[in-house]
C-alpha cells in the first residue's frame, strides 16, 4: 500500500497547477503525503482513476457518472468524498432576448438554440434535456448551434457559452442555454447587457463536481484526507487564496442524489454507454 | 419576521447586491432576509449570488430568501490594524501588513513585503513629519528658479574655476541621490514620512544634478575633471548598508560640510547663476541635514550604545580613504581662485586664507552637530578631523 495520496485534476486553466501546488503544501504541513497528477481532459483521468494509477479524482459530474459507471462494469467502487458548496443546487436556464416573442419552450420548435461545448452538462447535456422534457427532439425540432470550446473539460471552460451567449445577442440563434451564475456573470461583465435577455425555462437543482476515490485508494488514507480537507477553514489564511482560487467557501461531504437528471441526459443522449464506454459519435475529447 | 429588502426593478447584474450586502452586514450568521423585487430573473441572480458568496437561499420558503452565512466575516477574523490610527506610528511594522495603507485593517495572508528596516527607532525622527511638509513646499523649478540669461562672460581663468567647481558638485549630487533612493526601497512603507522625505531628497538631489550641469555647460562644451580619491570617497558612502550609518555619514557630516561649501560659494560667486544655483542647492540641504541630526540623535536617545557604531563608522571609513588622495587639487584650487577674485598674490592669499576658514566652518559645523547627537566635545572634535578630505 502507499502513503503518498494521489490526485488527478483537469488542466482547464494554468491556475490549476497554483490550486492543486497550493493544496500539497497546505496538506503536507498537516502531515499528509498528498500529490497530483494533470490531465489534459476528463476522459483519460476518469480511466486512469478506475485503472488505480490514481487514488483521487477531481471529477466534473459527467466523469462522476462515468467513473460509477466504469466501477459498476468491473464490480469496483468508486465514492464521493467531498465537493464544494458552489457544487450544490446550480441550474441551467434557456434564454432569449427580452423582445423576443417566444414565451415556452415549445415556441422554440424550428428555431436555433445555442450551446456550450458538446461535453457541458450545464450549457448542452441538461438544457437540452429540458428541452426533450418540453417535447422538442433537439436533432429533429430544433437547430443546434454548438460552440465546442475545450471539447474534453465537461464545460469547465466557460468560452463556449459566452460564445453561446453572444450569438444569442447578435441575432445568431433564438435562445442559449447557461448556466445560472454564468447568466449573472454575462449580465455583470456586459456580454448581455442587464435587461437584454428573459429566462425561458430553467431546470431543476443540480450538482456539479466530486472529489472522487477509486477503488485502488487506501481507505484509511482517504478518510484523513476527507477529514482534513472538510476542516479547513476560510478563516485560515493558508488556505482562504486557495479557496478562493477553487471558488468555493467551503468543501462540503459529497452526495450523489442530485446528479440523477445528467445520468438520464447521458443515457438518452447515449452519451456514455452503461459500461462507460464513449458513445456521442461527435465527442472528440 | 425577517427582515425585508426591496430591490424593485434593480437587478443583480446592474448593482443589486450592493444592497442585499447592506442588509446582511446588520446579520449574524443564520439569520436570514426576505428579498423582493420586479427584476423577472431575481430569484436564478439570487441563487447564484449567494452560492458564490457564501450564503444559502432557504428551500423551504416561497419568496427569495437568504439565510446569511459567514465567509466574509471569516475572511476578517484574524484581521489586524496597521497601526490603530493613521497616525500611530508603531515600534514594529509587521511585514506582512505590506504595502497596506498605515492604520488600514489588513487581511492576512498577502505576500510579505521584502523590507530590511521595520523597527520605528533605527529609521525614526519626530522632525520627519515636518521635514517633508516643508520640503513639498519648498519645491522650484530649475527653469525659472534661476534667471539663466542672467548669466555674463566671465575671464576664461575664473569660469574655468566654475566649470570645475561645478564638475565636482555634479559627482557629489549623485552621490546624495543614490543614497536615499537605495535606503528608501529598503524601508518599511508604514513610517512613510520618512520614506515620503527621502523621496523628496532624491528629488532634490536630480535638480541640483540639472542646476550644476547646466551652469558647468552654460559657456563650454565640457566639463573640468574627476578625480579618483574623490570618487573613493563618494562610494564609501554608498556602500554603507546601515540607515542610520548612512544617514549619518552622508548628512550629518557630508551634506553638513557641504551645506558650508555652497554658502561659500554662494558668497564668492562670480556670477548671478552660479550664485542661484548655489543658494537654492543649500536650501534643500540644510533640510537633509536636520533630518540626519534629528534621526541620528533619535537613535542615540533610544541606546547610547549606538554611538559606538556612530564612531566606529567614521573610523572605518577614514581607514578605508588612508591611501587617497581626497580632494582633489584642480577643485581645491578652483575654491582659492574664486574666493580670490583675481590674480593678483594679495587676492591669492585672501582665497587662500578664505578656503582655510571654510575647512575651519566646516570642522566647527561637523563638531556642532555631534555633540547635539551626543557625543563628547572632545570626541566630536577627534570625529570631526577623521572626517573625509572631500568634504561630502
């Protein structure tokens, strides 16, 4: 068994070397022998984390329901161990412009909705969900202008709804699909000006990432890691630029009942088979 | 009843939570406020606002909302005041309060600032408040300070004596200029009238740096000569890494002696711009001075025993200047021909007599000033002769 805990995160910026450094050091100090490893996509992380090469996983939803489903196919085990309190109850909501005449989403039927990149569960894979639950089949009923911004970090770069969002804005499609707090962003930094856009529709509650531990993770050393990790404290200024970094406040015990809509999305959507394997044909992470 | 916030039609992307802070700033943690508003997206900006900062909205009520949380009491817990007031000046500035404003209350957790002096009494004078008002307020413009047209042909002996003279000064300006700009990147912004007086006295120094030049160029393409053991002597005082060492060589005994040798020259000055030049040039440097003598004296009043290291530094550097030539000649004889007026061997004797009673103004200036910081008059006298033959 070793002692050193490793961690696999997604490079979707350079701050993540600063957080996932950060983070060494602060558990280090505490006794801990932490360290990580980066990938440049979910995809590869979520395999090497069932493959035991590494303990932990710094998954986005997505790669969290394709690590139970890789687990479930080789009888392993995969659990959350902490997220932040950012992860908990966001949604998504379909917008269009204020002076827009569409009042449902089912006015959208033969229109263009634009999204984020293929793999965003909270500007593609829940909105157009949401739009399925509506009735519209989104490959039959609607035109899908996808911006594939950072195709393999599940929405983490956040280019492909502001593209999204400025297509919406300049008359290229009819509706966009975001995230709440990127609706708020987008109004804040003038991307769509305040009063420029109305929410359609907007989904119910969901949750986004998970530090996840594969099933090679020394049980005991993950339990201190969890514990460790869910004490620290915004107060603590060691810790408080790397919370901030992270943009959380607060790492909270991770729970999995609200990931259940994405896990529907994916099996429609055959986006992952129920073995995990890779399904969406225009998926090229 | 909670309390209630109404935003109207305000938006949290136009400004909204500027007042939903102010509500919650009365709050403790746990508490919560009822938000209204027209805004048609309030409810998904609220929700997304308070996840990001913290709070939560409550599920299990209709209208928005928050129950307060505490991340951003958190992020000032342990926060501490630079000072209590603008206006203390503290004995220990931490560096950690960096470059934080003093008396401001500082989070913690910044990058220390890289600072070597952070201890009030080695970088301290009660004067320095004063000083730097009355340097702000003493700052001219060398364009129109001087009247530059007023300047005549002189014989070409004496403006060679000019051009000389005014040569040497330049080198000693730069000397004094590079002095307080390196000690000041080195200070504690907290006693920031310090710092703030030592950045006046650079700038001081770059005018008087313009005011020689220009007068050494107002008649000749070149300028007179540099010698060596002058030079030696001006980097000795560069190279001193302590403050108030510094200080004390460069001000209290260099600007000191300097500060006579513009008077006299002032008074022999053969022409109206040498005379400007020279007059405004001392103004400044009897303010540098009183800042060394008030600094070096603070010193010495909070321990005696730094005047050990007062009079080991002027030792170390008479030690350090044995083998040069100090002043060097062409300057020596630039000072008896000006102060002469002529060539006649009855003026050569007055120059001369003239340029021994400036040594003797300047030993009895030096010997003064000592024995205010607190040294014997005998030793101050001892101290005073040790002092360098270049004057500065």
């Amino acid at each position: 068994m070793r002692h050193t805990l490793l961690l696999g995160a997604v490079a979707y910026d350079p701050k993540v070397v600063t957080i996932w450094t950060g983070f060494r050091s602060w558990f280090r100090d505490r006794g801990l022998d932490l360290d990580y490893v980066l990938y440049s996509q979910y995809e590869r992380q979520v395999e090497e984390l069932l493959a035991g090469r590494i303990d932990l996983a710094w998954n986005s939803p997505l790669a969290w329901l394709r690590a139970q489903r890789l687990a479930r196919a080789q009888d392993a085990t995969v659990r959350p161990i902490a997220m932040r309190d950012t992860d908990r109850d966001l949604t998504s909501v379909v917008v269009v412009r204020a002076d827009s005449a569409h009042q449902t989403l089912s006015d959208l039927r033969g229109r263009t909705v634009a999204t984020g990149a293929v793999d965003s569960p909270q500007a593609t894979l829940l909105p157009l969900a949401l739009l399925r639950a509506a009735g519209l089949d989104p490959k039959v009923d609607i035109e899908v202008l996808r911006f594939d911004v950072g195709v393999g970090l599940h929405g983490d770069h956040v280019g492909g709804e502001r593209d999204a969002a400025q297509a919406l804005r300049a008359g290229r499609a009819d509706a966009a699909c975001l995230l709440d707090a990127n609706l708020l962003l987008f109004g804040r930094e003038g991307t769509l000006p305040a009063g420029s856009v109305r929410v359609l529709a907007q989904t119910a509650p969901y949750d986004h990432c998970n530090l996840t531990a594969g099933p090679a993770a020394d049980p005991a050393l993950v339990d201190h890691f969890g514990k460790l990790l869910l004490g620290m404290s915004y107060a603590d200024d060691s810790a408080r630029p790397l919370l901030d970094l992270e943009g959380l406040k607060q790492w909270l015990p991770g729970r999995t009942d609200r990931y259940a809509a994405l896990d529907r999305a994916v099996t429609e959507t055959d986006f992952y088979d129920p073995r995990g394997a890779l399904g969406a044909a225009d998926y090229r992470p | 009843m909670p309390p209630t916030i109404d935003l109207e039609d305000l938006g949290l992307d136009s400004g909204g939570h500027l007042l939903v802070e102010r509500a919650l700033a009365g709050l403790t943690p746990g508490d919560r406020l009822v938000v209204r508003g027209r805004h048609p997206a309030l409810g998904v900006h609220l929700a997304a606002w308070c996840r990001a900062e913290g709070h939560r909205l409550d599920p299990a009520v209709e209208g928005p909302t928050i129950i307060r949380g505490h991340a951003d009491l958190d992020r000032w817990r342990d926060a501490q005041r630079a000072g209590a007031t603008a206006n203390d000046v503290v004995a220990h500035a931490s560096r950690h309060w960096g470059l934080a404003a003093r008396g401001a209350l500082v989070e913690p957790g910044g990058p220390a600032l890289a600072v070597d002096w952070v201890d009030r009494d080695l970088v301290w004078a009660d004067l320095a408040p004063r000083l730097y008002a009355q340097a702000t307020a003493n700052q001219w413009d060398p364009a129109t300070a001087v009247d530059w047209a007023a300047a005549g042909s002189l014989p070409e002996h004496v403006e060679g004596a000019v051009v000389q003279v005014m040569t040497y000064l330049v080198e000693n300006e730069q000397a004094a200029l590079m002095i307080p700009a390196r000690l000041l990147s080195r200070l504690h912004p907290h006693f920031r009238e310090v710092m703030q007086l030592l950045a006046a006295q650079a700038a001081d120094e770059a005018r008087h740096v313009e005011i020689f030049s220009r007068r050494a160029l107002l008649n000749r393409d070149v300028l007179g000569l540099s010698g060596a053991g002058g030079r030696a002597s001006l980097q000795t005082l560069i190279e001193e890494p302590d403050f108030t060492l510094a200080s004390f060589l460069l001000s209290v005994l260099g600007e000191g002696s300097f500060l006579d040798l513009l008077h006299f020259l002032h008074r022999h000055a053969p022409d109206r711009v040498t005379a400007d030049v020279t007059r405004l040039a001392a103004r400044d440097e009897a303010r540098h001075v009183a800042f060394g003598v008030a600094h070096t004296a603070h010193v010495v009043r909070a321990d005696q025993g730094f005047l050990h290291l007062l009079r080991t530094a002027v030792e170390r550097r008479h030690a350090a200047l044995a083998d040069t030539a100090g002043l060097n000649k062409q300057v020596f004889d630039a000072l008896v021909v000006l102060a002469a007026g002529s060539w006649t061997p009855t003026a050569i004797s007055h120059g001369w007599q003239e340029v021994l009673r400036l040594q003797q103004a300047m030993d009895e200036g030096r010997r003064r000033r000592l024995e205010y910081i607190g040294f014997p008059a005998d030793e101050a006298a001892a101290l005073s002769a040790l002092h360098t033959r270049n004057f500065m």
